[in-house]
C-alpha cells in the first residue's frame, strides 16, 4: 500500500515537471523518411520513425545508418505530411548497446549535430532549430530532448566534418546512426499540451504555442486575451468598442458588424438601425400636436 502510494505521488510530480511528455503527439511515426546513404537493407531512414528502438546496435535493425565511409557530410530527415506546430525532438543515437560514455566510439560522430525545420526538403529554407557547438564525448547525452517551437513540415538531422579543425574528440568523418527520432507537436493552429485551437486572432495569425494569446489582438467581434469570446452587450466590431443601433424587439445585433437580424425598432432603419426615420418621427409628434 504504502509503495503505491510513493508511486501515486511521484508519478503526480513527474507530470508536473514534464507536462508535454504525456499529451504531445509524436508526428514522425511511421512517416516517410529519406537519408544521404544507406549502409543496408535493413538500416533504411523509415527505421528511425518506426518507433522500435529497444536495441541500439545499428545493425540490428532498429536504427537508421548510412553508407557514408570517409563522408564529410550526413543528412537525414522526415517529411511530417504537412505544416505542423511542433514542440520539441527527441533523439535517440545508436550505443552499440554498451554504456553511454566518453568511451562509446559512437559519441564521437554525434558530436556537432544540428537539427533544422523547414517547409521544404532543402534545410537552407528553415529554420535552425539547434546545433551542439559545447558538447565533448563526455557530456553529450543520448538519448536528448531538443525544444524547437517552430512551425514546419520537413526535421531535417544533419552532421559534417566539412571545414577542420574540429574540438578534441570529434571523428574524421561522419555517419548517420539514428535509431529513434520523435516529433512531437500539434497541427497548426492550435496550442498547449492537449493542442486546444486557437481562438480567433487578428489576420488570422497563430496564436502563442503555449498560452493561446494572440500576438495583434482579435478579429472584428472578438474579446478575450485568446480571442474566443464572441462582444455581448450589445457590443460589436474591433475590440467591442462598437454600439448596436436599436434592432427590432432589443434583439442584439451581429458581433462583427452590428446589423440587425430582424430589422429595427419603430423610428429606426439601416443596417444597423443607427438612423432615424424622421418622416415617421414627425408624423408620430403630429399625433401629440392639438390645437
């Protein structure tokens, strides 16, 4: 019982610490990939999104690994289908199934990776998402989490050892030995963990990724720091700043551009029934009128 309990209550906390673990969907499953080179068969780019990592030799047919011997450049990516808002990459590098450590001879050619997104297959046209300029063969961890708020439909993964020198502890050459990649995110427009849609912001914009703020304020008719509240009190237009004119029956008018439904009170006429009909306000005060 009390064992449960300890584990009720860390598993509270880890989601507390890492909310986005658990709701995030990985949008790289099982998507059509692509690599510079292709070591064999069995070691094609799909390996790296099938979701099958529990051996990480890269030969055994988990991982995804290039050709590339006495390449100075390795590149792989996936193709997502379309634009997605995406929050963060996970990786995972092959180990050979020994320790992770300064020792593994795997460390030293993933050392100075960057990881891109980008609208299109040429990684030139995005955005960098990161690049390891810090790391050693001690200290750069595997697998990583990398935080990449960015729109995009191409994770573009690439190395190369195109312009020596390099630190200490970095291979000649360089190979591609990925046995996982996770892409985790939502579809565009929308936001938070649980990706909830946007509400509608001003030139139909993204909202903020994580809050649901949008960044110009809201469409005509809209109110709200997440623009998903439609002007009541008989409020319309830009910010609600607007006044309905008198619709018929006190019925409130359009939020965004303040006609009337069902035509105007007695006096009244217009779209918005902002007007007044002075031909039949005066033939009303002649009805007042004695002599």
């Amino acid at each position: 019982m009390m064992y449960a309990v300890v584990l009720l209550v860390f598993c509270s906390w880890l989601a507390l610490l890492c909310p986005f673990v658990q709701a995030y969907e990985n949008l790289a499953l099982n998507k059509p990939a692509w690599q510079s080179g292709t070591f064999k068969s069995y070691t094609g780019a799909d390996r790296a999104v099938d979701g099958q990592y529990t051996n990480l030799h890269d030969e055994a047919g988990q991982c995804a690994a290039s050709n590339t011997f006495e390449k100075r450049t390795a590149e792989w990516r996936v193709d997502l289908g379309s634009v997605k808002s995406i929050h963060h990459v996970f990786l995972q590098y092959a180990t050979h199934n020994v320790m992770w450590d300064e020792n593994n001879f795997h460390a030293d050619d993933f050392l100075g990776f960057s990881v891109y997104i980008s609208n299109t297959t040429n990684k030139e046209d995005g955005v960098l998402c990161f690049r390891d300029t810090n790391y050693t063969r001690a200290t750069i961890p595997n697998p990583v989490n990398i935080t990449c708020p960015y729109h995009g439909r191409y994770v573009i993964y690439f190395n190369n050892r195109t312009h020596p020198p390099y630190p200490e502890g970095y291979s000649e050459y360089t190979w591609i030995r990925l046995c996982e990649v996770e892409v985790y995110g939502c579809n565009v427009y929308t936001y938070g963990s649980d990706c909830k849609h946007c509400g509608n912001c001003s030139g139909g914009v993204q909202c903020n990724h994580v809050t649901g703020t949008c960044p110009n304020g809201c469409d005509a008719g809209i109110y709200g720091d997440k623009c998903d509240l439609e002007c009541a009190n008989n409020a319309y237009g830009v910010e609600c700043k607007e006044m309905c004119g008198n619709c018929s029956n006190g019925e409130p008018c359009h939020h965004v551009d303040g006609t009337c439904p069902h035509g105007c009170d007695a006096g009244m006429y217009g779209n918005k029934c902002d007007l007044v009909n002075m031909r039949i306000m005066f033939s009303f005060n002649l009805d007042y009128i004695t002599f």
